[in-house]
C-alpha cells in the first residue's frame, strides 16, 4: 500500500488543494473512510454524509461551488470528478503485474496462439484456429471459439462468449433452414467484454469490435455487426445482424437495436430505447420506436396534455 | 419415496379434505397424475383436465367455490394454493441430505474459503480470497471472484458470476479511461442467483444482496447496488449502478432501473418497465417511462378514446 | 476446399446463370471476395460493392430485376436468396465429419447417457441422470442438469444452461417460502440453443421444446413453458412460466411473454414487444402492450396526428 500526501495527488489530479495537507494511504467511501482515506463526493444529496465523514481528504468537483465547507476535512476540486476517481483509483491499486499464464483447468486447444503476459483464467477455453493477443486478461469460463482473434490488453469477462454461432436460420414448409455461420469475430486492441456477454461470429467474413471499445455483462452483439472505436455498450443491449455502431457512440442498457441499423458516430441512444431506423452522427435518441430525445420529452408532455383534454371532455369523449 | 395419507397432508397444510381419504406417493401435474398421485389444480380453465384426472386426490384453492366438484376424487382445499404446493413438493422431495464437498472438475483457489456442507459443483470457480459460507450450493461453471463472500445457505445456479467488474468508464478525447473497480460484492444468507446471472462488485466500497432474497436467471446487477431482504427478482432485470432495491420489493421480469434509483419496500414493479426514478414504498408502478399502474391503465384508456376521436374527425384531424 | 463450377451450382440452386460459366472454390463477401470466388448481394444499397467486386460469381435476387447489370462478373439468379445462401455455403463448408467424443476438461456424470457420435466440448457438464442423444454437439461449457433429456441433432452453444430451477417462490411475511422444482426439461430432435441461454425445468412435469425449433443467445425459458415444433426465437427473450408457443411462431429479440399466455401456431411477435394476451395463430403482433401490427402502426400514425392537433391548440390545450 502506498502512502501519499493530498499534495501529491492534487498535483495528479490538477486538482486544488483548499485546507491542511495529510497523508492518505487509500480510498474508501463516504461513509467508509478512515482517518488514513481519500474519499470522494460528487453529489449534493450526500452532504450528510459528508459531514460526518471521518476522512482526512474528499475530491469534490469544483463545479459544486461551496461544497467544500461541508466537509470536515481538506478538500481537493478537481474539474472532472470521474476521470479524477478513475485517476485516484489507480494510484493505490496500481494494475497487478501478474506473470502470464494458462492457469490450472483452463484450456489452450493445439493450433491456438495465446500472446505474451496473457492471463487465461481457470475454465476459459481457447479453441484451435484461436489467436489471443498480448497482456489479455481471459476470465474464468470465457469461452474464444475457433477462427477468433483478439489484439493486445483485450479484457474477457467470466463466461463471456467470442465466437458463438450467428442466428441464422430460414423457416421453410418443411422445416427450418440453417445458414451456416463460417465467418469469424475480430477484437481490436483493448477492448473490454463483460460478464457472460456474447459475440457471434459472421455468417461470411467477420464480426468487429474496434480499438477502445468497451462492451458491458449479458450484451449480444449479433453475427456481422461492425462496431467502430472507443464505443460505450451498457449491459443486456441486443445488437442484430449487421448492425453497424460508429466511433465513440454510447448505448445504454436494454437496447436493442435491429438488423441492418447504422447507430452514427458520437451519437447517444438512451436505456431500453428500440432503434429501427438509422441514427444520425451526434444525435441523441430515445424511446420505442427511437427519436429524438427532445421529441421524446415533448411527447410525454403533449401526453398530459391529451391526458387533461380528455378528462375534460369526460364522457363526451367518445361523441365530441 | 415417502407414502402419506391424504388426510396426514391435510393437517400439513390445514387443508379441509372433502372426499374419501386415500394413501399417495407422489405429486404429479393434472394430465400426469396416477391413481397413486396427489395433484392440483389452482384455475377454472383447467376443469377439463381436472373432471379426466386420474389422481387419487387434487388440492384446490378454496376460494373457487364448487370446484371439486369437477374433481373425480378427494379434494383437499387450501387457503394459499402456491405455498401447498411449496410444501407439499417439499413433504415428497425433501432436500437431498448430501455432504459437502468440491467436485471433480471445480476449482477453489488457494486463500478462498468454503463453509461446512458446501458443495461445490463441476467447472465452478471460486476465486483466492473468496469467501463461501455453510450449506451452500454453488452451480455447474458459477464464479465467484476475490474478495466477494457468500454467507449461509446461499444458492447459486449454473454460469452464475458474483464479482465481475463493474461497468466505470470515463468516454474523452484521446481515448475511454477505465475506473478501476475495486471493492466487493457482500451476499447475505439463504440468497437464490440464478443461472448466468450477473453480479458486480463495487467500484469502492460493495454490491450487496440482503438476506432472502432471490434472483432470477440472465439479471444484471451493476456495481454498488444494494438490495434489501426477501426482495425478489424476475429473469433479464437490469439494475444499473448505485441502484437500491428495499425489503421485500418484487420486480417483474426484463424491468431495467436506472442509476441511484431507489425502489421502496414493498414495491411492485411491472414486467418490462423502465423506472428512471423513485418508487415509493408500497407503490405499484409499470410501463416505460414507469407510472402507478393506475394511471398505466388509464393512459390505455385514454388512448382508445383519442383513437376514436381522431377517426372521428376523419381527415379533419390535421385542420380542427 | 471443393472448387465447382457456376452452373454446377445454379443447378444446386435452381438458379438461371446469366454471363459466363466460371470455376469457383470458396464463398466471400461482396468486398472480401477474391477471382474464384463466388459472392451474393441481395440488397440495392449494396450496389457500389457490387460494381467493385472481384468474385467470379455472384449471386443475386432474381426479383431485383436488372440487378445483374451492375455486376462485373456472371450472376446466378434465385428465387429465394437466403436459402440459396444456406444451400451454397453448406456446399462448401459440409458439417465437419468428426468422431463423437467427451473432449478433455469436459464432465460427463456416472448415470448420465450420451448417444453415438455425440461431442461434448472442453467444460461441459452432462449431469446425472441426464440424456443426451446421438449426432449432438454441446458447446464449451455448456450445462445439462440432471433429468433433463436432449433427442437427436441438438445444438447447445457455449454456456447454455439446460435444467436450471424455475423461479417460484411465495412471499411471505416471514420471509420467501422456495416452491422446489422437481420437474425436467425435454428437448426433441434437431433444437439448437445458443449461447449463456437458459432453460428451466418444470415445477411438476417437464419444460419441452419441440423438433426443430431454434433460440438464440440469452433467451430465458421459464418452466414448464411448452414451445412447438420448428419456432424461431431470438436473442434476449424472456419466456414467463408456462407461456406455450405454438409450431412455426416467430419472436423478434427482447420479447417479454407474461406467465401462461399462448402464442398461436405461425403467430409472428415484433421486436422488443410485451405480450400480455394470446395470440391468436398466424396474427402479428408488436408494441408493448402488443397489438396488431396494423394497430401499432395506426397508434404511430395517430399520434403523430395528435401532436399536430395539440400544438395547433398550442397554449389552449389545457382549456380547449
């Protein structure tokens, strides 16, 4: 554990320092710290805990002006409360230099290549014909089927699925059709897929995830689909066939998105929203079926708005 | 297997059994059911089945008056149908009395910890400084990852993941910067987790499960959540971080909660809403955004009644 | 690598060739395809790639008449692409002929069967008193619990979960009283599963899935759910306890069935739906609560109108 002095992590942080330097050797919650903790507080509905907290340090963001003079503590205001968490974080629990290795119980298949430092956790399986990159972390029961590549830093939750068998199938008279899923699944460097969150592989050619794109638990990213760079995905979204997402886009949960579907650069699609339809670059959409975020606000007023005028016209309704 | 009289699991259950008393080795479904058989049937559109079973006595809710007269046999009628057949299920399958033990195939790491009479499973993990507690009973290929603990009688279906990383990442410029997620997810006892559910650990501080309460199969539990006791939790819900969940909720299934989101004790929540902000204790709310389940109906009412208005007005609509 | 002529495969195909017959040895996508190759291009949006391509061959819809004159090569025309397309790589990537086997790191339980040529993959679990039939491919950790039986030809992807425990439980006041699931889950011949999918077994009797019939990633199925013969269900389903569906009934990702609803024989479920009610066999359905198709896409046209009418109302919306 090392130990630093909220001096050195405001110099970090580019953060300013206001009240008594202190060493800290951790970070810990409001309501967790000690007297040897950093902690933080990014939210004025946490003033009473912050008022009690017993540590030496909070990180507050300097937008909260006059938050500071709730904490009982030295306080140091940084301009982006999260990338300062993130930084602050690091700093006492620095990445773990771990040798690489296959551990006990997992399973390298012959005619797969896994990379230097690479960490294959117990249960995972890396099929024949799989190439796995440098400084990987494959979890436990992650599964990278045959044909699949993974770049450099690539991060496999536990369970998670690289390579499973697009859904493909054509419904006959005489029964169901299947569609041979012969293509692969490609991941760029450092891309992060959760828990139990699966890939298929393409029909033909390949499924891509781009360079910095972060996927989260329970996702299904369809066969075919392209995903660019730096993508944000929360968890449980549903990707169809050929969905393409554009660098930098961010997708709540529960999304669905279907097949075919370009989702622009930038652009911002809300939880539980139902895209149907192409999104433009930048845009910001919600709702089911997917607009606009401020058509989808001014709905649900013109809702109440209905909602009143009907009432109004009470049991009129139905013979105006 | 165990044979009983119909009146020994009439006094089991404070059932008032109409018809001649007979001996049972088993429960089996309407359509199933041998003259050795109890069975049941809790629904009016089940009379068909249940005037051709051939079971030697059906438990029916004796709220549904005149119903055994369509039974061909002993009837035994209960207050509470749902929890008769808990226990009756329970009289006939008692709980295989096995010892504990790690299987062939499962792996717990060295500094991991597991309680007396725990079993577990084939391909499960259980990560170095995990803590499982006694009686538990940890499913075929579930992990539980370091520093996540388990207490007393907990369950844990097959492909469950406790303590996957938290989805903390900070979208800029140059590039997403991870938050490192280091705290611990916290399970209290007699907790159900079904199968290929997931559970992330806190990104500071812990997730926590309280006592009681079950989880479905495929949920996503985000970092930091807080869950209260005896809460319960349908297949495919996704509760975001900081969500907290109080005693005794009930959440239907696919329901998604946005982050810090609070659902008071005792709340109901509808199949497949999207709450984005505080339930109180007691409310009964559904759709998307999520409302009173009051209002939800009405707003259905509302609907059909501008329907009608608008065709009403016929080509007029856009020019009133 | 088997290398064919065109019009050796439009007769496979029953497909009129238009240009000149050509040798091809593999099948690639429109941008991927290389001088012996042959492609497809079933989509007019395609047509830049088409007129680039490098394939000796392509195939092409014929009812996209005139189609064939962007392409710079022969064009095999069809009447049903995505058949051809299943026909057509099933020629050149026939099903691997492999010996049956429990492969290293896979478990099969004293008392489980499984058949003749069957594989069961790295971290499989076939529990006791489990069945599973001949010609089955059972992905890399994938799960079959005890009692449950798999017929011939069944596909289970990595980490499919067949036989987990229904989710019942009755709350209490005293806590939440366990129903136990003593029931199984029957899977007849030619059913694939895709990957992390769940399935429950019943209460009492069995959860069954029919010949056939193909479900994709991250389904849930509930128990004692009963689904027909050659059903297409896709990603993220969820299937509420004793929902039945029908023969050749299609559900679109994310769907939601509430408890006991039928969904009738060829009935068609939009993406994204939530199904309260039956429907009927052969309706389309979509929305949530989901209506007929016509119906949903009237309520869009409708409210589009509506907002016209309240915004001409403009600020006397509320005292009309």
């Amino acid at each position: 554990m090392s130990v630093t002095s909220l001096a050195e992590i405001g110099a970090l942080l580019g953060a300013e320092l206001i009240g008594a330097d202190a060493r800290v050797s951790g970070v810990a919650a409001l309501e967790d710290a000690g007297p040897s903790d950093l902690t933080l507080c990014f939210d004025w509905r946490r003033i009473p805990d912050l008022e009690k907290t017993r540590a030496a340090g909070v990180i507050l963001p300097r937008r909260a002006t006059g938050l500071h003079r709730a904490a009982p503590c030295a306080a140091l205001l940084v301009e982006e409360p999260r990338l300062a968490l993130a930084r602050v974080l690091r700093h006492f629990h620095p990445e773990p230099v771990e040798a690489g290795c296959v551990r006990e119980g997992a399973r390298v298949e012959a005619g797969a290549s896994v990379g230097a430092r690479t960490i294959v956790a117990t249960g995972a399986v890396i099929e024949s014909g799989a190439g796995v990159g440098d400084d990987c972390r494959i979890g436990p029961n992650a599964v990278v089927a045959s044909g699949c590549t993974l770049g450099n830093r690539v991060i496999l939750g536990p369970g998670a699925v690289i390579g499973s068998c697009g859904f493909g199938f054509v419904p006959r008279r005489a029964g169901v059709v299947k569609i041979p899923q012969v293509g692969r699944v490609a991941i760029e460097d450092d891309v992060e897929i959760g828990a139990n969150t699966t890939v298929d592989r393409a029909t033909l050619g390949e499924t891509r995830i781009g360079r910095g794109t972060k996927i989260d638990n329970l996702v299904q990213v369809g066969h075919n689909v392209s995903i660019g760079e730096n993508v944000l995905i929360a968890a449980q979204v549903g990707l169809s066939g050929s969905v393409k997402i554009e660098d930098g886009a961010i997708l709540g949960g529960q999304v669905g998105v279907a097949d075919h579907v370009v989702i622009g650069a930038g652009a911002q699609v809300g939880a539980k929203s139902g895209v149907g339809t192409h999104v433009p670059p930048g845009a910001r959409v919600a709702g089911y079926p997917a607009v606009e975020v401020k058509h989808w606000l001014e709905n649900a007023f013109l809702w109440r708005r209905m909602r009143k005028l009907l009432k109004r016209l009470g049991g009129e309704g139905s013979r105006p």
